[in-house]
C-alpha cells in the first residue's frame, strides 16, 4: 500500500533518523509512529478541523505534524530536542503544502514548563506522548492553558485505563480524580505497536478528554491534596488514610462528616466533587 501524499512512513521515518543520528532513547519515550494510516486516524477522532490552533507535544521526526496541518489547523509543536525541534519546520517545508508548512510553530521548550507566553492559546491537545511523563504533562497544559478545550493523546495503555476509570474501578486513582476535575475523559481506541519505530514493549492507546466548566466549593490545589493523601494508602479507610493531612484522624474524621463522607470510605469510591466537598470542609474552618 502506497503511503498518502505527504506523510511519512517507514523509511522516511528511519532515513530522517540516520541523517539527524538520532537514537530513540527510553529516557525521553521516544518511539515515533511511521504509519500514515494511524496517524490519519488519530487526526480523525482527534476532530481537527482548519478553524483550531492545534497544540503538539513531542512532535519527534514529524509524522503527526503533517498530518495536523493537512486539515488546515496551526499547528505549534513543542519539542524538548534541539536537534528535532530545529529539523521540523524544514521536514513540514518539504513535505505539506506550503499553505499549510507556514500553520507550524516550533517551540523548542520542556512541556512540563510552557504556559500561554509560549504557545498562545490553542484550542485542542494532539499527541503521542512520552510514557514517562504523560499524565503529568496533560494535567500541567489543563491547568496552565484554559484555552484547551479538548484533547487525543496516545499513552501507554495502562496510563489510559487509569486516566478514564470511573469511582470503583480497580484503576482508579489520582490520574483519574486530577483529569475529572477538568472534563471527561474516555478511553477511545487500542493502538498496534507495530505501528511504532522503535516498537515499544508496552501496548498504547487513544485517549480522549472534554473540558467541562464547572465551579466547586474548593481550591484546585487543596482538593488535589486530599486525592494525594487518599490514594497514597488507598487500602487504609479515609479516615486513617486522610490523618496527616488533617492533622489526625479524629480531625480527618470530622472534616468527612462535615463533607457528607462515612469516614470508613476509601479513596477509590469517590468521585471529584466528593474530594471537593472534604477540601472545602477544610478551608472553611480557616
């Protein structure tokens, strides 16, 4: 099967990598997708449309990038490799078509430290993320970009069962609580890993999220401390579980009451807005 005109695919992918004496390395996550089908897919449930400023991060050799700026979107790519970053725009140059190349944005910079400065205000997230860092990363834009509206990320698949489990689930946690408090977020589709170069030894995955405006009774960066405490023993009932975050249990366990919570719940049964109600208990008693 022929590759659709303008995207990459294998040996281009390897071919760019030999000429840049790139070695993808685990500390960095790199495993860059080399077929064009699968990145047309992710584009696709990604609902990029030409009206969208769409955000990148680890845009690599460039395979998703072209296939985001063949829909007409800008594009800003935040890559944290020198060489990658500084090979991009001429890899878009040479590839889309030249209305599309001038959409592209480079922004040589970690993702865990941008913020609007760097990358204005784009509407949607679009990725295929470092394992290591995926979470953090989503968690970091929601919270220093507003604009986003919505995002598609590729991670691993155990990351992605853990961003969208719901109150209950066995991979419920901190991820899933911390991605709630902005929108919903949904598991959308299994990825190959023979669509990866190098192949990773872990299987990946789509997954989807939706802001959602919503106001709560607390501060974001005290409802994120009790899920942290929650769920740093999750085996232990809230009460014990929340004690040095309250100071002890028995004030652990009046703030619970307080918040409408059977002290003897554990973490994993609540949802945000019941993590919410226990934060606010605590800021209302100053």
């Amino acid at each position: 099967m022929t590759k659709p005109a303008g995207l990459l695919g294998p040996a281009e992918i390897r071919g760019l990598a030999a000429e840049l004496d790139v070695r993808p390395t685990k500390k960095l996550g790199q495993n860059f997708v080399h077929d064009p089908n699968t990145v047309r897919r992710i584009v696709e449930l990604g609902a990029v449309t030409e009206d969208d400023l769409v955000l990148e991060v680890g845009p690599g050799l460039g395979s998703l990038t072209l296939g985001l700026l063949a829909t007409g979107a800008r594009v800003v790519a935040v890559e944290i490799d020198p060489v990658l970053a500084k090979r991009l725009p001429e890899t878009v140059a040479g590839h889309a078509k030249p209305e599309h190349a001038a959409n592209l944005n480079v922004v040589e910079a970690d993702a865990l430290k941008i913020n609007q400065g760097h990358v204005g205000e784009p509407t949607t997230l679009v990725a295929n993320l470092p394992y290591n860092v995926a979470v953090p990363v989503v968690l970091h834009l929601l919270a220093e970009l507003p604009s986003l509206r919505r995002g598609l990320v590729m991670v691993q698949t155990e990351v992605a069962d853990r961003m969208a489990a719901g109150p209950g689930s066995r991979t419920y946690g901190v991820p899933s609580v911390k991605l709630a408090w902005y929108g919903r977020a949904k598991k959308v589709a299994a990825v190959p890993r023979a669509v990866f170069w190098p192949v990773p030894n872990v299987d990946s995955a789509l997954v989807g999220f939706e802001r959602v405006q919503t106001t709560r009774p607390a501060e974001r960066k005290t409802v994120f401390a009790v899920v942290d405490a929650a769920f740093s023993q999750r085996r232990k009932t809230l009460r014990a579980a929340l004690a040095g975050w309250a100071g002890s249990a028995e004030r652990a366990g009046e703030l619970l009451t307080a918040a409408g919570v059977e002290p003897r719940t554990r973490g994993e049964q609540l949802t945000v807005d019941d993590f919410a109600r226990i934060a606010a208990a605590a800021e209302n008693e100053g």
